[in-house]
C-alpha cells in the first residue's frame, strides 16, 4: 500500500514510523515533512492547506491512502476533496472537522448528545466581556473560538490575565469562549472513528503548560505518556460509552459522519468525565507515545477507518509497559521561536522530530517552535521516563528547554480520581 501522510510535526514523524513498520505498507511519503521523516519517506514541498495541491500530488504518488494529521487541512476540507477524487483518506470532511474548528459547534453537539462539559457563553462583542467575566471564574477559562495550535486557551486567576486574552481575540474578530473550569486530573483518549463505530486507542495525558509543575503558559504540548496508571479501565470505558460514541452518533444523525480520529480531551472530576475539548485528529505529542505501544499493523488500522469497516477490524493489540515522550522546545516557545540552530543528536534512537529542516548544507536545523520530541519505551513508567531523559542528555541545540517532570506525577501516586 503506497500511504501519503499530510503534515511535518512530531505526530506525523511518529505516524510514519508506525507505518513504516507495517509490512502490507510498501511505499511512504510525506507533504511537507521535515528533516527527520525524510529518513523514512519521500517529503514533498506541497502546500497542504491547498486541495488541489494536496489532489495532485496524491495523484502524483498514486497513493492508496491518504493520512492528514494537522487539523487546519480538515477544516479547510482537503478530505473531502481527496474523497471526491476517489482516494481512501484517513480524516473526516470540514463539516465534522467543525468539532475541532468551532468550539461553539462542539458544544452545541455535546449538548444534543448528552455528554458533560464545561459551562460555558460565547462573547463576540467587547462592551459584554466584563459582564460576561463576570459570571466566570475565579478560575477563569477563556478560549479563542478557532485553531490556535493549543496556545489559544488561558486558563487563570487572574482577572486581568483572563480579560487581556479575550480582548486579543476580539480584536482580530475572533469570538472567545469564557467556560466555567473542569477540576480532575486530564486525559486524552484517541478513538478511531468511522460513522458510529468507535475504537479507543490507549489512554495518554498531555502536559500542556511549558514549565516543570504545570508553570508558565499553555503550549501545543510538552510531553506525554501512556498508559496511566491511575485512571481504571472502567473510567475509559465510560468515555467511550458516554462520551465518545454518543458524539459520533449525533454527528451521524446530522449528517455529518466523523471518520478518522476523534480526540477527547476530558478532566475526570469528582462526577467523573467531562469533555474539555475535541480535536479533529490525533494528538501532539500524545501520539508519539500511543503509537509506539502499538502492537497491531497501522497502514491497516488507518485503511479499515478510511474505508468505512473499521467494524471489521480484529481488536488493537498493544505492548505491555509504557512510553513517555519528552519535547525539546526551541528558546522563546510558547513565544516566537528561534530558529535556524544546527541541532546535535537529531538523529538518536528515539528522536522524532518535529520543528526541524535541513540547510543548504545538509544539517539538521531547528524551523519551529516544538523541535523534537524523544521517546523513551520501558517495561513501566519509570523505565519509560528514565529512557526519554537519558537519551535527551545526547541532544544539543542551543537555547532549548524541556520540561523535566512528564510523567512524574503519575509515577509518584500524586495523581487519584
Ligand atoms: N496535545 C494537544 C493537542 O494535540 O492538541
């Protein structure tokens, strides 16, 4: 199976080495990739945010299947139009993908489906925001009505902190969403989805803040790992039966079919689940670690979802233990990051990169905000965290940070439910 994989993060360099690890996938490429992914499959300078340009080089590679990992081509409706030229495309069409780009939309499905989730008003007009903060917080959480790659969300005590993001997002004329807090420790679960069939992957919880101790401002994603020891299988279970598949079912009754990976991100509280969010795709840089336990081929669990029998699929099987990724974020991110620095160790069993490219001499650089993230796999958590840190120590690049703590909430027993 020729496989085209759309997107140049650290989820899309893990989704290639999932793939390229299946033995029915024969040829790999890429659209745009980075420096790391061009070890595994051809990168092709596209502009993936094009459907035509994304139509013509499927075409071009005659690809059997077609993978998107960033939302902003779900949204724009890229599946859909690879779909209409007839190719199995992994990701559903821009209507579903709304549960992504429009937080309002995903409310409005959540409510008709019954699932738990934050209260929460849209603001659209500055004259109500101090009424409207008023109503909320202390803790405050307010949210740009958009994609902004995870860095949209404030989530404060501080007033000022809270009204200062809104009024950004007001004055480029996004609507924000102010929404009462979710207490509880966070997961994410990935589930497959193709119409009302759902089949969860591996639980994995994100660190989203940029600091050790969750210090700082939120960022695309610092680390993660899975499985989580704290989070009983009977709690997934019900994510799944009263989370997941009654949103997929009421997408399915409005006529707007997911099909690909429905991401919920949920806080287990004292009532136990409620949604924080909905993604459209898989998860960065939680994917990193799910897919690496993955024992069961990828190119088919992606092509069984592509092609609507994922029902047909025999169960996922995964690897004992567990996996902990750790990101190398460049000097400055969550802020405007440097770039441009010759990157030691890029190459390092484990590194999958994310934000890097290669200059006109052939090195390794970093070209983004999340440079790398390095994956450390063990018999359990401890193991896993131990491998991650160890094999960081053999990576340089000037001015980088990472977080030092992921995972060691969780393998301290500080993390209940
Ligand atoms: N891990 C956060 C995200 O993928 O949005």
């Amino acid at each position: 199976m020729r496989v085209l994989v759309i997107g140049s993060g650290g989820r899309e360099h893990a989704l290639l080495l999932g793939l390229s690890r299946d033995p029915s996938v024969s040829d790999l490429h890429v659209a745009p990739g980075n420096a790391g992914t061009a070890a595994l499959a051809t990168n092709h300078a596209v502009d993936v945010a094009s459907a035509d340009a994304v139509v013509a080089l499927a075409r071009e590679v005659a690809a059997e299947l077609v993978v998107i990992g960033p939302e902003v081509p779900l949204v724009l409706g890229v599946a859909d139009a690879l779909r209409e030229a007839g190719f199995a495309t992994f990701g559903p069409g821009a209507r579903a993908a709304q549960i992504e780009g429009s937080k309002a939309f995903a409310k409005d499905v959540m409510a008709a489906a019954g699932v738990r989730t934050a209260h929460s008003e849209v603001v659209d007009n500055p004259a109500k925001l101090d009424a409207a903060l008023d109503r909320f917080g202390p803790t405050w959480v307010v949210k740009d009505d958009g994609l902004a790659a995870g860095k949209g969300v404030v989530v404060t005590t501080d007033r000022a902190a809270a009204r200062s993001h809104a009024a950004e997002c007001l004055e480029i004329g996004h609507p924000v969403l102010l929404e009462s807090f979710l207490d509880g420790p966070e997961v994410s679960l990935f589930c497959l989805v193709d119409g009302d069939t759902v089949v969860p992957l591996i639980p994995a919880q994100d660190h989203k803040r940029v600091g050790d101790n969750d210090a700082g401002p939120n960022t695309g994603g610092m680390g993660a790992y899975t499985p989580l020891p704290w989070l009983p299988d009977d709690v997934t279970r019900q994510i799944v039966d009263d989370v997941v598949k009654p949103v997929a079912a009421e997408l399915v009754r409005r006529d707007t079919p997911f099909s690909g990976l429905l991401y919920a991100g949920l806080a287990i509280g004292a009532d136990g689940p409620a949604v924080v969010e909905f993604n459209c795709r898989f998860g960065d840089p939680e994917t990193q670690a799910v897919l690496a336990l993955l024992k069961s081929p990828l190119g088919q669990t992606l092509n069984a979802t592509a092609t609507g029998t994922l029902a047909d699929l025999p169960p996922l099987e995964w690897e004992d233990g567990a996996a902990v990724v750790v990101v190398i974020a460049a000097e400055n991110y969550p802020g405007k990051p440097r770039t441009g620095d010759a990157i030691i160790g890029a190459g390092g069993e484990g590194v999958l990169h994310a934000g890097t490219a290669l200059d006109a001499a052939g090195q390794v650089v970093s070209s983004g905000g999340r440079v790398l993230g390095v994956l450390g796999v063990g018999a359990d958590l401890a193991e896993a965290r131990a491998q991650a840190y160890e094999r960081i120590e053999a990576i340089k690049l000037p001015g980088a940070h990472h977080r030092t703590d992921i995972g060691r909430a969780a393998l301290d027993g500080e993390i209940s439910i």
